[in-house]
C-alpha cells in the first residue's frame, strides 16, 4: 500500500514536469555524474547536420586534390574523368547550396541526406580513375645520354635546328623535373618533340650523305653506252635514270625519296642485259661444248672406275687402257674446270 504511494506521487511529478518541459526536449542522463543534461531535438539535428556539412567539405578539398594527380590525369578512359569531374562538380554546389548561412532549420534531414548522396557518388567515381605513373626512361635517356649526338649530328646542324633542340631539352627537362607527377600527355609530348627534333638533325645529315651519293650514281649511270644492252632492260634503266635526276633536281625531296632513287637506280643498272654479239655468241656455243665434254668425261671415269672395281677379271687384259682413260679424263675434266673459272671470272 505504502509503495503503490510512492508511485502515485512519482507519475504525479513526472506529468508534472513533461508540462513545464518543452515538447521538442529529449533528456540524456549521465552515466558518470548522474546529471540530467537536457538537448532539444533541433539541436541534435543541427548537430548531425554539421558534422555531415564538415565531413563533406574536409573530403571534397581531398578529392579536389585528385584533379591534380596521376591518378587523374593518367586515367585510360576520358569518360571516368569526366564522370569523376562531374561529381565533384556537384558536391561543392550541394556544399554551397546547403551552406550553413544558407540551410534552414527545416532542411536538416534533407541537407544531410544530399551532402552524404553528393560524397558517395564522388569518391565512386574516384575509385574508378586507374592513372599510374609515367614511365620516363626513353626521355632522360634522350636527355641526358646525347654527348654521341652532340658531337657528331648536332654540330653540323643549322642555327634554326639547333634552336629547335634546345627548346625541346629544356621542355624535357622541365617535364623530367615533375616527377611521378608529369601527365602521360606531357611526357608523350615533351618526348616527341624532342625525338622529332633530333631526328631532323640526324635526317638531314644522312640526306646529304645519301644525296651525294645518288648524285654520283646519276654521273656513272649517264656514261654507259646505250648500245651494250637490249632495248628492253635499257628503256627500264632510262626511266630509273630520269626519276633519280628529278628527284635530286627537286629542293623538297625528303631522304626516303633519295634512298628509293638510289636504290631503284642501282637496281636498274644491275638489271642490265647485253647484247649478244657474234664473238658472244661463238664463246657461249664453246662454253657449252666445253661442259657437254666435261660431262661425257666424269661419265668415262665412273664407267672406268666401276669396271676395275666390280670386274676385275674381265677387264684384266684392259687394265692399262682403263687406268689411262680415267687419267686422260680426269685431265680433260681439271682443265675444262679451270678455263669456266676464269670465263666467270671475267664476266664478273
């Protein structure tokens, strides 16, 4: 009886104190003090709402910082650079647009939901850039191992390709100078410059070489007697001629252009076939005279030898006769070697 008093008077003072409270107060009892502290509900809001504000500012000024990384700027695929862009975009204008001196009370759950949205898509779309780091040996290779080139190629070069070269290095080396950090597109474009540069140099040199050389194929292909050779390997020599002489006639032929002229050239010349004169045509009806002869002989010495040692009996009254057929023949077949030799020798 006594402690149903008690509660009576505890739910009387309860009531009592729920009406002098405001509605929107919730109580928070501590655990260490046993102190009531009492927080409304706009506040605990305002309080959520804040640390999301700062959550997603502190991790936009991270990810802002990705734009100007590797990671970024070397990403394989332009869509997830944009998508990434994108949804940076959009959560500094949610950070803006739910700004603290902007937000209303009545925003907070709203505000929270679409700064935590806006945060999420972003760091998506981070987790999406694949850039890695440039690998930059060709360009310090070129940059810093070009004493061969310096004191060959470069000091025979003119004032503008020099100049050329110059600037290229020093824009290599600025783009050597960022490290891990240099774009793909900068190092691709500070090494093809620079390649491109040298290589001018080098294709000229080689474009004079090759030219004075055409020049001088042109001088000997001129000389030949248009009588020596068949009209048909000589009419293709004639037009090898002439596409060489107006290919070093023209001031914009390219060192390609050179090396095929030269080449066709000296291919032509080499074509070449001479007429057959009568003395020419006597010697080729010896030469092969002289190789029907041959044959007839090595056919004598394998009959000969095959006899003497397969028969011996047979042809033992002949022996003499076989023994000095081998070495007549034999004789024969030396000296008809000999004389092809130095006929292809002479021809060349």
């Amino acid at each position: 009886m006594k402690n149903k008093k008690y509660l009576k008077a505890g739910l009387v003072l309860a009531l009592g104190v729920s009406f002098l409270l405001p509605a929107n107060k919730i109580s928070y009892a501590s655990s260490t003090t046993g102190t009531t502290i009492v927080v409304s509900e706009l506040d605990a809001a305002k309080a959520k709402y804040k640390k999301a504000y700062d959550t997603a500012n502190s991790k936009y000024k991270e990810l802002k910082k990705v734009t100007d990384s590797v990671l970024y700027k070397n990403a394989t695929k332009e869509s997830a650079k944009y998508e990434f862009s994108l949804h940076l975009n959009n959560l500094i204008k949610t950070l803006s647009d739910y700004s603290p001196d902007k937000v209303k009370e009545s925003q907070y759950e709203e505000a929270i939901s679409k700064l935590n949205e806006a945060l999420k898509y972003a760091e998506e779309k981070k987790a999406a850039l694949d850039g890695k780091t440039v690998d930059n040996s060709e360009l310090f290779d070129l940059y810093y191992k070009d004493k061969e080139f310096k004191d060959s190629y470069y000091k025979k070069a003119t004032k503008a390709q020099k100049d050329a070269y110059d600037k290229a290095k020093t824009d290599a080396y600025k783009v050597l100078l960022e490290g891990d950090n240099v774009s793909a597109k900068e190092y691709n474009d500070a090494l093809k410059a620079l390649k491109d540069a040298r290589n001018d140099i080098i294709n000229s040199s080689d474009k004079e070489k090759v030219f004075e050389n055409l020049k001088k194929e042109i001088a000997e292909a001129e000389k030949l007697d248009k009588s020596l050779y068949t009209e048909k390997s000589y009419n293709v020599f004639k037009t090898a001629l002439l596409a060489a002489k107006t290919t070093a006639e023209s001031a914009n032929s390219t060192l390609n252009q050179y090396k095929t002229s030269l080449e066709a050239l000296q291919e032509a010349k080499k074509s070449l076939v001479k007429v057959d004169t009568k003395e020419e045509k006597e010697l080729a009806k010896l030469i092969e005279e002289l190789k029907a002869a041959k044959k007839s002989n090595e056919t004598k010495v394998s009959a000969a030898q095959w006899l003497l040692e397969n028969t011996p009996d047979t042809v033992k009254k002949v022996k003499g006769k076989l023994d000095n057929l081998i070495k007549e023949s034999k004789a024969i077949i030396k000296e008809v070697d000999a004389y092809l030799a130095e006929y292809e020798k002479t021809r060349g």
